[in-house]
C-alpha cells in the first residue's frame, strides 16, 4: 500500500449545522504538550473550564461538566442517569432531534409518552400543562434549538412548570449554547446538555453538561445502577469535581484545551453582546435570503438566529447546488434531515462564524448558484438587502 499523502484539504468555511469552524485561538490551545490526567495542572484546567462553562450555562450547578463525546453523548448522559426503568417520561419533538431523545428514552425503558409538533413549529405552554397534568412523569425532555427546523423552543416558563408538577427537565441545548439566550438557573432546566462544535467554536469531540441538585437528589437516589458504565455520573463525578480527583477514564486533553480555550473566547466577549452579534448576523442573513426568494421552515416567532433553515426552489437540484457551493466556493451548507430532507438548506451562523462576512460571502455565493441552476434572483439582491441591515 502506498501511503497516503499529508493532510492538505482545501480550506472551508463551515456554514452547515455544525460543525462551525474552530476559533484561530482554538486552534493554536490544541497544539499545547499534552499533559497527564491526572497531572495537578491538568487537574487545575479542569477545574478552571468547569468554572467557565458554569458561567456560559448561567448556573451555579456544581455538577458542570463536559462530557468525553459528542453532543449524543451528552443527551444520552441526561437520559440514562435520570430515568430508571418504568419511571413515566414525556419526549417532545418537533424534528429530527426530538426524536433521537425519544429513540434513547425508550432505550432507558421509561413508560415513555410522545408528545409531537409540526416540524417548524414549537410547544406552547399550555400543551405541556395539559400533558404533564394527564401523565404525571418523572422527566420531561424539549430540544431547545431544534436544529432539523430552525425553530427555538422558549423555555422561560417551562422549569416553573415542571416544579409545580415535580418532573425534572432535561433540554437539548447542543445548538442553543454561545448563541442565544440560555439560563439554565434562572429558567429551572434540571438537566442540559450541549456540545463543542456548533455555538462555541471548538472541533466536534466534547459535550459540556450541568445538573441541578434535583437531578442530583434523583440520580442519588436511585434503586438501580445506570445502564451506561461509561456516562454513570456516580462515577465521573468525583474525577470531574470530587476532592479525590480518581481516575475514570482519559479525558482528551487537547479537546479540554480546546474548550477551555473557547469558553475563554465566549467569555470575553460576553454572553450578551454574543447573543446579540448572532441576532444581528441572522437579521441580515434572513433579509438576504428572502431578498433572493428563499423562505424559512420555522415559524416567524420561533426563527433560531444560527439556524437558518430555508425551503429550496421547486425544481432545483439540491445536491448539484450544494456540490458547486463547496467546490467553487468553499462553502458548506446543510441540507435537510428526516422529513426536510431533499426539501431544505440549513444555513448556520454559529459562534466564531456569525460575522458580517460570512452572510454576505454565503449570499453571494447562493445568487450565483441559484442562478445558474435556473432559479430567477436579480444579481445582488440578496447582498445589497443584508448590506442594508447592516448599514441600518
Ligand atoms: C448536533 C445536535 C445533536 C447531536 O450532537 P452530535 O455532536 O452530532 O452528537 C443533538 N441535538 C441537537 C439539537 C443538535 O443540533
């Protein structure tokens, strides 16, 4: 066999559902010499990206920590820890993620109840009222961004909620973090899980977590082990935030730099004037892609700013298009999933990527394609209506 050649791929720009592009800075922390585990300074670093991603949560849950997975894992950390076998639990979806956390509440064995919305559309409070009220479970799960849809599900009033009916809520917030509104304390969320690759500018490989004393007092009290030896929280939790630090597992040490790099970089910036940038770039992104003809799945009032999810014009050729974004642009879009698939194009600004010149390169770029794929757009239709958005 002959041996492949060095890593030289053409450079992207990562406009898709995630992963979103790492941060320059990101980078750079991942090329620091590898400590042990259990070095004392490694043990600091922990301690220290722990500390930060308490703070992007917007939580004082001691229980914070990111998972060694992806964004799944994450989901599968919530489930598995806090449902035991025949505990009653309502799944909500509304898209293709709401269904993964269906399809592993039912691994759990729970006496699962559905509980389903139109893609594109969202779960009104009085829905969940009615339905915790009929079913009494133990557990409620709700994707926060859906990112199959674009929708964002408010979650203000829900913790409240499931406290009046003593259920435990678990979010979905792998899309949601670094890029909107998310407060994990003050809306009474038991149990959140999200990821490193999509709003908080680190590669794809880690899956930041935060458990309320609620959700603690359950999985404390507990009559059976958790089905996954590797995401038991019983166990992780002493080497993530116990005093005896004990060996688990490795933990990847380049992608906790990696993330501690990155929450350090959110941080800075600011989690409000963050929330704001994404708004500010999907404002301008949305007035660019309605300028060119292309509408959005979600809903008016549930539109995520990272997550653009638009319908592609009858007749066009999804894959052809996306092909000629990639090879001649170097961009990357999303195309649909589940019911959207072949339907949508996902457009994300997320994290380090949501910056004015991403929307007006990816709007440029559609024109050209759109047009040569026989679409009717005016040139630069779509770039002068998000210039305006910008210029105000
Ligand atoms: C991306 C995503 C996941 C899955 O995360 P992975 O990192 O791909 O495992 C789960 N939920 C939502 C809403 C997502 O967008």
């Amino acid at each position: 066999m002959t041996i492949p050649g060095q890593l030289t791929p053409a450079p992207r720009l990562l406009l898709g559902p995630g992963p979103s592009d790492a941060h320059p800075r990101v980078l750079t922390a991942m090329t620091t010499p590898l400590l042990g585990h259990l070095d004392p300074q490694f043990l600091d670093i922990m301690t220290e990206t722990a500390d930060m991603l308490r703070q992007v949560f917007v939580t004082k849950n001691r229980l914070t920590f990111p998972v060694s997975a992806t964004g799944t894992a994450g989901m599968e950390t919530c489930l598995v820890n806090l449902i035991e076998p025949g505990d009653k639990a309502v799944v909500c979806s509304m898209g293709y993620f709401g269904n993964r956390m269906i399809e592993i509440a039912e691994r759990c064995r729970a006496e699962l109840t559905t509980l389903k919305a139109p893609w594109g559309k969202v779960f009104d409070l009085q829905q969940l009222r009615d339905t915790l009220k009929a079913v009494r479970p133990k557990v409620l799960g709700l994707v926060h961004a859906e990112t199959s849809t674009g929708a964002l599900q408010p979650l203000e009033e829900v913790g409240k909620l499931c406290r009046e009916f003593d259920v435990l809520l678990v979010a979905d917030c792998v899309t949601s973090l670094g890029c909107t509104p998310l407060k994990v304390d003050e809306w009474g969320i038991d149990a959140a899980f999200s990821c490193s690759q999509k709003g908080l500018g680190c590669p794809p490989g880690l899956a930041p977590v935060t458990f309320s004393d609620r959700a603690v007092a359950k999985l404390k009290g507990r009559k059976e082990k958790v089905q996954s030896w590797y995401l038991d929280l019983t166990l992780i939790e002493s080497y993530w935030g116990g005093t005896d630090r004990a060996y688990h597992h490795t933990a990847p040490i380049s992608m906790v730099y990696a993330l501690r790099e990155g929450l350090r970089i959110v941080l800075e910036e600011g989690l409000e004037a963050r929330w704001a940038r994404h708004l500010r770039n999907h404002k301008a992104l949305k007035a660019g892609l309605e300028a060119i003809g292309l509408s959005y799945t979600a809903d008016p009032d549930c539109q995520l700013p990272q997550l653009n999810a638009v319908r592609i014009p009858d007749g066009t050729d999804d894959l052809a298009c996306r092909k000629r974004l990639l090879s001649e642009f170097g961009i990357e879009i999303g195309g649909g999933l589940g019911d959207l698939k072949g339907k949508a194009w996902r457009i994300g600004l997320m994290g380090h990527n949501s910056k004015p010149s991403s929307v007006l390169l990816v709007l440029a770029a559609l024109e050209t394609v759109l047009a040569g794929a026989g679409v009717k757009v005016t040139p630069g239709a779509g770039v002068a209506a998000a210039e305006k958005m910008y210029t105000g």
